[in-house]
C-alpha cells in the first residue's frame, strides 16, 4: 500500500522559565542583626557586627529550585539526593559569590514598632502542605493564627524584641480550615495545610510567580 503523507510535526514550545530572583541589595546602609541571606540553601545569618560594606563576606547557595519527588530531596543545580527532611535542608551549596544577599530594606519602621517582611518555604505530600514562616522569638502568648476561608491564612506574630509580621496571605490553593494547623518554633512558624483536592501546588500563595517544577513527596499516583 502507498505510504499516507505525514502531517508536520508540530514543535512543543519550552516550558518557560520563572524569572530570576532579584539580586538587588541597599548597601548604604547597615544590616541589622539576625537578618538571613536570601538566596536559596544560604544558612548565614548578619551578626550585631556585620557592616554595610560587607566585602569579606562568601555566600555558598544553590542557584536551582529543590526538587521532592517519591521521597528523594534535592536541588536542581546539583546532583545529590536525600531522603530525610532534615538532611536535605543541610546540603550545602554548590555555587560560590562574593557578599551575601540582604533584605536591607524590607523593615518598615510603624509607630516605634518593626514591621519585619519574613521569608518562607514549603514542602508537600498528595494531602498536606507544610509551611514555614521564618521569624524569630515569636511571641506565643500574643501571635494569631488564622484560616479565614480555604483559600487564605491570616497571621499577626509579634516578637519578644518588639517587631512585627502581619499579613493577610493568599493560598495558591483551598485547604480544610478545620484541620489545619500551626506551630510556633524556636526560629519560625511551621503550618500544615490540609489539602481539600490533593491538587499539587507550584507555589504557596497565589501571588507568586510559579517555578517550572512541581515539588512534592509521596508516591504518585497512577493513571
């Protein structure tokens, strides 16, 4: 039989990329203390000590996004994989640069309170989101944590040493406000989101600019 034409391949346009994080920085002023670097797996905490110039300084990150896939953990700008949490957050970084990247202007001084812009990351299973919001000294006492609706978390966390985190955060997706929960930790708030669809969530509000990768743990389901 003659062969039938073929129809051109048509070709698949690439997923595109998020854009890269800011690397801007106010180097004019001085950094206050406790304040984290904010590239991704940067642990490097400013001291009292830590001046605006900053050139001495060595910030060892990782340029990628993790990766949570089956119970392995990782990054994608680097070949290792764990399978505890907790030994994934203590892989060091793979890619060098001179002067950490500070958060100099992100504190708002509010009535002769501190007004602090906190950092966050997630994890997830098929069921749950766990959440952390990054903020120490947290006073337990007078902090509120709320679920408003299913697709929102409202949080005022005042700390011992007179600064402050509130906001009203939109979730990327809708949970059971009667089943999920907070935590106040020793350096941060950690939240489990109950999932209400088992939908995956690219990122945790949904504001934010969506990476290219899915992260979650568990075993996929088949189809």
């Amino acid at each position: 039989m003659p062969r039938q034409p073929q129809a051109p391949q048509q070709t698949m346009s690439a997923t595109p990329q998020p854009p890269p994080e800011s690397e801007s920085d106010d180097n004019s002023t001085a950094v206050p203390a406790n304040q984290s670097c904010r590239r991704k797996g940067c642990r490097a905490m400013s001291t009292a000590k830590t001046s605006s110039s900053r050139d001495d300084e060595e910030c060892v990150h990782h340029p990628g996004h993790p990766i949570f896939h089956e119970g392995s953990k990782g990054w994608t700008c680097c070949k290792r994989r764990v399978l505890e949490f907790d030994e994934f957050m203590k892989i060091e970084g793979c890619k060098r640069k001179k002067r950490h990247l500070r958060s100099t202007k992100a504190t708002l001084v509010v009535g002769g309170t501190k007004s602090e812009v906190v950092r966050h990351d997630f994890y997830q299973t098929p069921t749950v989101v766990i959440a952390s919001l990054y903020m120490k000294k947290i006073d337990k006492g007078r902090a509120k944590i709320e679920f408003p609706s299913p697709t929102a978390l409202a949080v005022d966390l005042p700390t011992t040493d007179k600064k402050r985190y509130k906001a009203n955060i939109p979730l990327y997706g809708q949970i059971d406000t009667a089943n999920s929960t907070s935590k106040i930790m020793g350096t941060k708030l950690e939240l489990t989101l109950v999932k209400l669809d088992g939908a995956s969530w690219p990122t945790l509000r949904s504001d934010e600019q969506a990476t290219s990768e899915i992260l979650q743990t568990g075993n996929a389901g088949r189809a």
